[in-house]
C-alpha cells in the first residue's frame, strides 16, 4: 500500500478509533496511546493491508483488541510492589455479577427505545457521525436527529439511576 491511498484509508478512521478506545478504556491518555499503536501497526504492516475488504471493521476490531489487551495487562500485579499484592487483581463474583446485570440493563433499555432514536443513538455515538452525516443517511433534518438524540439520552440517563 503506498503512502497516498494509507493516507487516503486509514486516517480518517483516527476519531472513530478514538471514540472505541475512549468508550472502552475510559481514559483519554490511554485512548490516544491506543491510537497511535493502532496507526503503528498498521503503517508497519502496510504491504498486506491491500486485502482488507472493510478497512473500518479491520482497524476497529484492531482497537478493541488493543484495549481489552491493554486492561488485561492492568490487572496483573506486579510482585516488586508488596501494596499491590494486598489489592485482588481481578473483581469479585459480586462485583462481575453487577457489571453483568448493569450491561444487560443498558442493552435492554437501548433495545426498548424507539427505532428512530437507537438508529441515531447508534449513527452518533458509536459512528461518530454529524449531525449533518446523519441527516444525509436518514433523511431527517439536523434538528430532528438532535430532538431524537436527546431523547435517547435522557431515557437512558433515567435508566442509570
């Protein structure tokens, strides 16, 4: 792959990567970090990026593989440390349990809301996309998809607490 269609490819996909980093991670300084390894790999592989049919999917699922590898790395302790090794490396059965029951809640209310709303939840927030991209996807004004977000957030908001 030549410098130009890299160029052309791969970097406009930096904020989507920022935003999965950021969503998983939760840490803007581990984002960015995540971003540049992302972008380091892929220019150090650029010769078989030729192939790739989906180059979004390709470097999204690179992203998040670098992030769930990167939490796994934090929860390792080190032995120097004789503090760390009073802390449990890993959460508790209850500690899962409620992370589980609290992902499944937040997937069940995404699930409930209306069509139009999940659908510019997901162009927004997982996309990245603007509200003016949005409109041109979907067909609805600026300010419609922005009432449609809002409303997505404020259910979902009502559901955290």
């Amino acid at each position: 792959m030549t410098e130009s269609s890299f160029i052309k490819v791969f970097l406009p996909l930096g904020e989507s990567v920022y935003r999965v980093a950021f969503h998983i991670l939760e840490n803007e300084e581990k984002a960015k970090d995540t971003v540049q390894e992302v972008f380091l790999r892929l220019w150090k592989n650029r010769d078989s990026l030729d192939g790739i049919l989906n180059p979004k999917a390709y470097v999204l699922m690179m992203t998040r593989n670098l992030c769930l590898d990167s939490l796994r790395d934090r929860k390792t302790v080190p032995l120097e440390s004789g503090s760390a090794l009073d802390k449990e490396p890993f959460p508790s059965a209850e500690e899962v349990f409620t992370g589980k029951e609290r992902l499944e809640g937040i997937l069940a209310a995404v699930k409930s809301l209306p069509e139009k709303q999940r659908q510019v939840l997901t162009l927004r927030t997982i996309e990245g996309l603007s509200y003016e991209e949005i409109s041109k996807r979907t067909g609805m004004s600026g300010l419609t998809s922005r009432v449609l977000l809002s409303r997505a957030r404020n259910t979902l908001r009502k559901f955290r607490k």
